[in-house]
C-alpha cells in the first residue's frame, strides 16, 4: 500500500540558512507529490507540487527534488525566516480512485532561530 | 475571506456528549473532505462529498460519526457519545470540481476544529 513518511521529526535552523525537509515514499508507481505547510492552529496550506516526470520544480524560495530511484523527495527553503516555522508535511493524493484523498507523512517541524 | 471556514474553532466535551461541527467550503468547489488530525500526525481522510452526495467513507469513521451536506454547500459533522479517543483537530478541506481541476489535486484546508473530550 501507500505509505509517506519522513525521517527527521524536528528541524532546527538559524535564520538566513536553508532548510532541506526530507520525505520517503513506498510505492514505486506514485506520481504525483504536494508540500503542505502548517502553522500552529491553522490548517495545512499548499507549497508546492511535483509529478514525477519532473526530478525538480522551484518556487518562490521553495525547491522540491524527487528522486524515483530511492523513492525519496525533500522540499528545501532558501533563505529562511522567522516565518517559515511550522509543521511541514509531504502528501500523495490517491490518483487511482475518483475520491483523491490525501495521504499525509508524519510531518517535520520547522524551528527558525533568531 | 473566501477560505474554507470551519465553526467552531475549539470544543470541549464531557465524554457521552454529542457535538457538531460545521464546514463552509469555497464557493466553486463542489467536492468536500473531512479529515482528522492527531498531535504529532499528519491528516487521516475521514469522508467525502461530491455536491450532496457523500461518496466514500473510511473505516477510521466509526458508526457514531454521520456527516452530511444536504444542499451541497455547507457540511456539517456530528460525533455522537464522544469519547476521549475523539480528541482530535477536525479539518475540512475544499476543491474544484474534477472538470475544472484535470490534473490538479490541490486541496484548501479550513484552520480545523479543535475537540476536546474530557
């Protein structure tokens, strides 16, 4: 079955460095990756997506690698703020039945330091 | 703000006692998604509705939890007998209909609601 998980539950960085956030998938045959962000008491917002006929997408600040061989992808965020804190999650919507729930990772918080 | 909206925003209840929580979706979208999230934990898909019709429900949506959305605009749902098990934040989320939305899989998430059984 599907299965979206990630190795680090917690990331600390300072101010100003960049954050790679790490995710591994089981199921050789996904194809289609979304970032979500959330913050304390809100819900998830979207970052970005990546299909797997692309290895990279950038974004403002924001950069998705997929790697298919290792079934692995990371979202890395350029220049990070204060902002940027939050719980980070990679999701896979079902792409084979018409409900295309999402299946959401564990998550990786992000802690920025001053 | 035409976000997705959820009301209300935290509940606390004694165990044994029904609640119900209420999602407004965007506007144009026709299909809506409950899921529940765990501390610690990503969203788990509860439900879901294409306008009025719920479509397909997960096995973690145990016979005391109904949902509905009976003009096919707002949804509400209810836990009835709660347990402490319930606790949980409860998102809704919102997206285009799959005529409009092809290959994209984009879902808006509303800002949840917190349950808090005691």
């Amino acid at each position: 079955g599907e299965s979206v998980g990630l190795h680090l539950p917690t990331l600390s960085v300072q101010e100003g460095d960049n954050s790679i956030i790490n995710c591994a998938y089981s199921n050789s045959a996904s194809d289609y990756f979304i970032w979500y962000k959330q913050e304390s008491g809100k819900g998830p917002q979207f970052i970005i997506d990546i299909r797997s006929n692309m290895d990279k997408r950038q974004g403002q600040r924001v950069t998705v690698l997929l790697n298919k061989t290792v079934k692995h992808l990371s979202l890395q965020i350029a220049a990070t703020q204060p902002g940027d804190s939050a719980v980070y999650f990679c999701a896979e919507p079902e792409m084979d039945t018409g409900r295309r729930a999402l299946t959401f990772g564990s998550g990786t918080r992000l802690q920025v330091q001053p | 703000d035409t976000g997705v909206s959820q009301d209300p925003r935290h509940k606390i209840t004694k165990r044994g006692q029904n609640v119900t929580f209420r999602c407004d979706p965007i506007s144009e979208h026709n299909r809506l998604y409950w899921y529940r999230q765990t501390l610690g934990q990503g969203p788990e898909f509860l439900t879901y509705f294409q306008n009025e019709a719920q479509l397909e429900k997960s096995r973690l949506l145990s016979d005391r939890f109904s949902a509905e959305r009976p003009k096919g605009s707002f949804s509400t749902l209810e836990i009835q007998r709660t347990e402490q098990g319930d606790s949980a934040m409860y998102l809704c989320a919102s997206s285009f209909p799959l005529t409009l939305a092809g290959e994209n899989y984009e879902q808006y998430f509303g800002p949840g609601t917190r349950l808090t059984v005691t």
